[in-house]
C-alpha cells in the first residue's frame, strides 16, 4: 500500500488482545476497511486488522 502512495494506515490485533503489530512478518491481514482493489484517495484512513502468526 506504501508503494502506492497511502501512508494513512492503522493496525489493529484482529484477535481482541489489543496487543502491538511490532514485527509485521509475525502477522496475517485478515480485514480491512476498505475493499481490495477499491481506488481511494492518498487521504483515506485504512485499518488493517491481522493475526499473530505462530
């Protein structure tokens, strides 16, 4: 998403621990708000939620 120009990102821990995405390699997206392949502008707020990977 970086390499298309949005920065506004925000992570959540999809499981509901609240726990911190430090080392995105040790993650899963599995939601995110806006639709894959949906075209939006640079100023739109993605959430992204993910899940540890074990």
């Amino acid at each position: 998403m970086q390499a298309a120009g949005l920065y506004f990102l925000t992570e959540e821990d999809a499981s509901g621990q609240g726990r911190l995405l430090i080392n995105d390699r040790n993650w899963k997206t599995t939601k995110q708000n806006v639709e894959p392949g949906t075209v939006v502008d640079c100023n739109t707020k993605i959430l992204l939620s993910a899940e540890k990977i074990d």
